[in-house]
C-alpha cells in the first residue's frame, strides 16, 4: 500500500500522448507516462511488489509476479510501439536492459559457486564450530559476530553472511531468546554497514560500480561511515546482553583437501575483476566469470588426485550448470546450502523481475519525472536520504537501480552518500534486506518484524551518525 500511495503521488498526471525526443536526429521515443499503458505498467509493478513484499504470508516466491510483471509491462509496451510502426525501438531498450542484467547475474553467480564450493570443504562449518569452542561470553560473541558479519559481508553477500552468523547464534543462545533477538538484530545491521562500503559487498554496491559512477577506490571512503553506523546501535545494544556464557564445544572439525586454496583462488578472482573494470575497461562480470575457471581447474586437479570412490570434488559445477552428475559420483552431489538454495535462485530471478521492470518504467518516462521531482525539485541531500529511508520498505537493489536509471546530475560525494544511505538503510525495518528476511525465516518466531521494529529508533541513530561521519570526512568530494 505504501509503494501505491509513493508512486501515485510521484507519477499521478492527467491522460495524454505526446512525443519526446532528445535530438532532432534520433529515434523518436513515446512519452507514455500519461498513457493508459503507462498507467497500467505502474498498477502491475506494484500489485507484483506487493505480492514480493508479503511472500512469508502467501507463501509464493516473489520471482512469479515480478517475471511475469517485466513481461507483461514490456509487452505492452511493445505493442503500443509496433501499431505505432515502430517496430524496433521497444526491442532495443529491453535488450539494453537485459545486458544490465545479465552482468549482474554473471558476477553473482561466480560468487555462489565459490561460497558454494567453500562450504562444500566445510570453511563455514569450521569457522562456526571454532567459535563455539572458544567459550565466549553472550556480550562477546555479540561483538565478534557483529564485526565478523560487518568484514565478512564486504567479500561475501549479505544473506550468506547473516545465515551463517545467525547459526552461530542460534547455537550458542538457544537458551537465551534475549541474546538470540539483539545478536540477530545487530546482524542485520553489521552485515548492511559492511556491505555498503565495498563495490562487490552487496547488490546496491555493485550495481554502482559496474554502472561507473563511483571509481572503485572511492568505495573505500564509506568504510568509517559504514563502522558509525554499525557501532552505535551495537554499543546502546551492548547494555542489554545478558552478563552470562553459553555451553561451549568440542573441537572445531578439519576443513576438506582444498578448502584454504578455494579461500585464496576466491580472492584472486575478485583482484581479477577489479583489473578488468580499472585497467582493461571491461566489466566486472568478465573478470568474474574469468576467476571461475581457477575453480574449475582446481577441481579437475582435486579430482585427479583424490581417490575415485569418494566422488566427485566440485559437484557443485555440475550442480550450477543443471549437468546430471556420472552415476558413479551422484551420491556425492553437492547441495547448495540446503536451506536456502532456492532463495538464492529465486532472489537471482526477482532482480530480473526489478531491473526489468524498471527498465519499463524507466522507457516509459516516469523516472524522468521521478528524478525532476526528487533531484531537480528538492536538495540532492535531502533526496539521497529519502532514499535510504524509501530503501526500509522497498529493496535496496531496486531503489538504487532506479536511481541510476535516472541518472541525475550530482556530485560524487552526492553519488556516495546514495550508496551509502541505500546500503545501510534497508536496516531501518526487518523486511528491508535479504539478510533480514533470510534471518526472519531462519529464527521463525524469535528474530521477528516487530521484535526488529522496537529497536529501530536506535538504528535509525546509526544511520544518521553514518550521514554525518561522511559529510564530516569526504567533505572534498561534493
């Protein structure tokens, strides 16, 4: 109800049909934003999101109507296009759009296949279980998870991180719902704060880099805002942690034969992807996709070397690709983190879904309308924190993806300031991230909206810290 009531006060404008054209020389584009098509593209993206938003009530996963939103809002498109006898201009803007997405797609799904294989070797395993060994106290383990989370989600994504932290917690607080509730809450807050100071931590990030209106280096100037922003709460938090200790455990288990080389190949293929984009101008996907050929050359040499019968080694290839393993090695498949496989993929599809979606509107005109009122009609300050508040309700990924279709005329601090409020404001509410709804369903009546929602005041304290810590030292880029 609230995106409704947002994009009906953004868009809301009398029914006509007129013309738009940049240049008296290029292809003429229609303006549809007071067209019935136009109209009813809006109506289908937010009865879609909606549907997106409520997937824990009605169970359906927020892929179907957002696909089947991008497919219907551009076909309609198309159809008005074609009867208007321009029959490639619809076309040409889809597959201008796809290419974005592809990209994105390219890059994360490198990245799953390392955290996949990691996993497969027992790296998580082996780093939960070492925690759990040491004995630590609830305030403790309270700090570490949350730095653990806040460092780890700049390599890895978000939800990964928040899953594996909240197992940890879950673990060790099962007998503390206290503990279980603000750990997991400073979670959700670590893993956003970590996510937004690095191009690859987080989908809003690395939508950023690959557009290039952020330099790779200058990311790294958001790292003190991002630790404000994650410290405050924690610290306020901190004073309600139990003063006790969880039962420790045994021994942590010894990683598989292959384990620390994946850690390190993983780290080179991120190295290869920033060579590409800074030096040879090729996208970070190349490099990516690049990097996974490490994996795949050290599998064949684990496979070589290991003996037969204990199957395949780098199962999860077989497993990515939908490649039916031999049946000698089947019984050695890999599964991809089995609770939560499928989020993953279907949180692949429901970006398709955005961009796409997006990527109509955007043809249509209303994000030139969305940008005038928001950049042209009000400071870029004040519009950039919007932003990040609007980010609580709707998906990071989506708020900052329309934000580069839209592509306003600000300054690269202005540009870094979106990022950051972006990043770190789906921390505002429970549902405003992935690591949020992925802890949601993990601690099922523990870790809920409202137990998130009565903290929120004082996370809203960090996300104003992290706004003043970045005009207070990257003053020089606005």
């Amino acid at each position: 109800m609230l995106l409704r009531i947002s994009l009906f006060l953004l868009f809301a404008c009398s029914p006509t049909l007129v013309w738009a054209s940049n240049e008296p020389t290029a292809s003429h584009v229609l303006d549809l934003t007071h067209h019935w098509v136009g109209y009813l593209a809006i109506c289908i993206f937010s009865l879609a999101y909606t549907l997106a938003m409520t997937e824990e009530v009605t169970e359906l996963n927020k892929s179907k109507p957002m696909v089947l939103a991008a497919s219907l809002i551009w076909a309609f498109i198309a159809g008005v296009y074609v009867n208007g006898g321009m029959r490639e201009e619809a076309g040409q803007a889809f597959r201008a759009a796809l290419i974005g997405y592809a990209e994105l797609f390219l890059f994360i799904m490198v990245s799953m296949a390392y955290l996949n294989a990691m996993e497969n070797r027992g790296v998580f395993d082996n780093l939960r279980v070492w925690l759990l060994s040491k004995g630590f106290s609830y305030r403790k383990l309270f700090w570490i998870t949350g730095f653990m989370s806040f460092f780890m989600s700049s390599v890895c994504n978000n939800l990964t991180t928040a899953l594996l932290m909240g197992a940890v917690i879950m673990a060790m607080g099962k007998d503390n719902r206290r503990f279980v509730t603000l750990a997991s809450i400073n979670v959700v807050v670590a893993t956003n704060a970590g996510g937004s100071f690095s191009p690859f931590g987080d989908i809003t990030t690395l939508l950023v880099w690959q557009s290039g209106v952020v330099p790779f280096a200058d990311f790294f100037s958001l790292f003190i805002p991002a630790i404000v922003n994650f410290a405050l709460p924690a610290i306020v938090m901190h004073f309600w942690i139990p003063r006790e200790f969880p039962a420790a455990v045994g021994k942590a288990p010894t990683m598989k034969r292959g384990a620390l080389a994946m850690i390190v190949l993983f780290l080179l293929t991120i190295i290869t992807a920033v060579c590409f984009e800074n030096f040879l101008k090729l996208p970070p996907a190349a490099g990516m996709l690049a990097g996974l050929t490490y994996l795949k050359f050290l599998g064949y040499y684990l496979q070589k070397t290991e003996d037969k019968s204990k199957g395949s080694d780098f199962a999860h290839v077989y497993k990515l690709f939908q490649v039916e393993l031999p049946a000698t090695q089947q019984n050695q498949s890999f599964d991809v983190f089995k609770s939560v496989a499928h989020l993953e993929w279907d949180t692949l599809l429901f970006f398709y879904g955005v961009m796409m979606s997006v990527g109509g509107l955007s043809f249509i005109g209303y994000l030139t309308m969305a940008s005038n009122v928001l950049y042209i009609g009000m400071d870029p300050t004040i519009a950039n924190i919007l932003v990040g508040i609007f980010s609580a309700f709707i998906d990071n990924g989506t708020i900052m993806f329309a934000v580069l279709t839209m592509h306003p005329d600000i300054s690269q601090g202005q540009w870094l300031l979106v990022t950051l409020t972006a990043g770190v404001g789906g921390s505002l509410l429970a549902i405003g991230s992935a690591a949020g709804v992925g802890l949601m369903g993990q601690m099922k009546g523990i870790y809920t909206f409202s137990s998130h929602l009565k903290w929120m005041p004082v996370i809203l304290l960090g996300f104003f810290g992290s706004i003043a810590a970045h005009f207070l030292l990257n003053g020089h880029y606005f």
